[in-house]
C-alpha cells in the first residue's frame, strides 16, 4: 500500500504534468519587416499582429518583431520567410515583383481595386486560393496583415503640367508603379520606406510615391517637395501582408493556426478603419501647411492608364498561374465597378 508521503508526492507531480506540457508546446517566432520600428501604418500593424498572437494564444506563441535591416533589409523579407531564415515576416507584396510579378496583385496594382474590392476578390472572388497557390512554390503561407488604404500620386518639388514633366524624373516608387512610371519616361527608384526622407533632401530623387497622407505627414515630404499630385492612380490599394514559412505552420497545432489566421484578419480590419480617420486628419494637417494640392494632368491618366493595362497583360503572359491570377482579378473589376458607380455617393461640399 503506499504511504502518505508518495501519495502527495504523486498529486503534486500530477498537478504539475499539464504546466510542464504546456510550457514544452511554447514557441517563439521572429517576425522580419520591411519598415521601420513603429511606421505609422505597416510598422504599427506588424507589432500590433505579434502582440495579438502572442496574447490570442495566451504565450504558446510568442512572437518577436524585427524592424528593416535588423535581421534582413527591408525588400529581402520574403526570401528571409522562404528560406526558414525568420518564420513570419511583415511586408508589402510588390517589393517583389522582380522574382514574382504576380504577386503585385497582393497589395496593389495601378488602376485597381480599391480596399473593399480587394477584399472582395481575396475571400469571394477566388484571390486568396490563387494567392496560397503561388505562394506555395516558395515555401509561404500568405495571410492579409493591415492596410494604409489607397496613396497618393506623389511629392514633387513643382506641379506636373503634362507627360512632359516625368521625362528623366527620378521618383521614388514601388510595385508595378515604377514600370509604369518608366514607361511614362521617369526614372524610377527603388528606395526602402525608412531611406525616402534622406534621399529626397539630398537631392538623390526628384519626387516621391509613398503611401498615404498619415504616412507622408509624418515623413515631413511636404517640407522639401510641397506639391501633392492626386488622385492615387499608382496604388489605389495598400494592404501588407503577413507571411508564415510553410515549415513553421505546417509544426503549428490546429488552434494556433486559428489564432493566427483570426489575428490576422482582426489586424487587417483595424488598421483600415484606424487609415481612414488618420488620413482625413493628416490632410487637414497638410492644408494648414500650406501643401499644394494639384490634379494628375489628363494626358498622364491617359498614357498611365493604357500602360497599366499593357503591363498586366504581360504579368498574365507569364505563366498559367500569373494568367489565372490576372484573369480572376480582373473578372471581379469587371463585376464590383458597376455596383461602385451607382452606389457610391458623393458628399456634400
């Protein structure tokens, strides 16, 4: 018969197993961005994200959050997910349109969807199948991770006043938007969020495309090239994207995998609402600055809007899958831009 002794000896190992267990089931994930600490909008959303999952999953995932250059530069966070350098990264899908052109549909394309369009086309249209799929080649698993909402056409130091003025204009620019600006005649520029300040102060750049006024306020553009060119044709969309290495999700226990995706998508939600009052406060800001506010010269749209589509049919021709990818996004253009017409209603002046 055992003794007193090795029956409470027994209770308190008992009642020790389950926080032994639990503690042998903790994770802890670095996190790899391509912004700057704290960059109002995506820097904010990649924190908040690793702070909703750690909570969420009440510690059993940990994640930690490494700002550009602190791990990898700030375009190299995709490779650095694929290649099990990091197991989740925080970024923008175009900065690799290089390796995969595609991808660019992700967060935005120029003349595109809007924010509720995309996410139309993610979770109704088919995207976010087709999205996985691509993805997948490299060892990734996609998720929405925030969104700035759509950006502004630019910061120049004068207004444009036709297509004239971008012949040999080096502009900061991203995605898909600085072919297109070369094949409008500028230079592009492929410059890391956290570099646009210094390099339009020297001089390195003649203008810049960022992201949206909370963001560009904050960056104090306004104060070297004063001119705000409208509206947004380059990026009318500006969702990250948060990305799991498929060996790291593949070890993660189901519920974790919910948590993720569930935070994920909570991030995405609020960083859109939180964009939408920041922006309307940021361009009062900008107003009492004295900004000038200038409209894209006709002949831009015109010649931007026939390259756009020049530059998504060659991303289409590029492979069965960038074909599906093009094909399915622009069968949910063609399905919400009626209903956008007749259903949005202008304010009152």
């Amino acid at each position: 018969m055992p003794s007193r002794r090795s029956l409470i000896g027994g209770g308190i190992a008992a009642l020790a197993a389950p926080a032994v267990a639990h503690a042998q089931t903790a994770s802890r994930w670095r996190m790899a961005t391509s912004w700057p600490r704290n960059l109002v909008g995506p820097g904010t959303s990649a924190k908040r994200l690793a702070e909703r999952i750690t909570a969420m999953s009440d510690g059993r995932l940990a994640v930690d959050v490494f700002s550009a250059g602190e791990i990898v530069p700030a375009f190299a966070v995709f490779d650095a997910v694929s290649n099990g350098t990091v197991e989740m990264g925080h970024t923008a899908s175009f900065f690799i349109v290089g390796k995969v052109p595609a991808a660019a549909f992700y967060t935005t394309v120029p003349f595109g969807l809007d924010p509720v369009g995309h996410l139309a086309w993610l979770e109704a249209g088919g995207g976010r199948a087709l999205w996985e799929e691509l993805y997948a080649t490299f060892g990734v698993k996609p998720f929405l991770g925030g969104n700035t909402g759509p950006s502004l056409a630019g910061w120049f130091r004068k207004p444009l006043e036709s297509i004239d003025d971008l012949k040999g204009l080096r502009i900061r620019v991203s995605g898909l938007g600085g072919e297109l600006y070369r094949r409008l005649g500028a230079v592009p520029q492929a410059i890391p969020p956290g570099d646009v300040y210094p390099s339009l102060e020297r001089g390195t750049i003649d203008a810049v495309e960022l992201l949206g006024p909370m963001n560009d306020v904050d960056a104090g553009l306004w104060r070297i090239a004063p001119v705000c060119m409208v509206p947004g044709f380059n990026k009318p969309n500006g969702a990250s994207e948060a990305l799991v290495g498929a060996k790291a999700w593949e070890a993660l226990p189901a519920d974790l995998r919910r948590i993720v995706e569930h935070a994920c998508a909570a991030e995405h939600a609020a960083a859109l609402a939180e964009s939408e009052i920041a922006h309307g406060n940021a361009l009062r800001q900008l107003v009492q600055n004295g900004v000038r506010f200038a409209g894209v010269p006709k002949d831009v749209v015109i010649r931007a809007r026939k390259a756009a589509g020049e530059i998504i049919d060659e991303i289409g021709a590029g492979g069965p899958s960038a074909r599906r990818i093009v094909d399915s996004y622009r069968a949910t253009q063609a399905i919400v831009r009626p209903w956008e017409r007749i259903s949005r209603v202008p304010a009152e002046d």
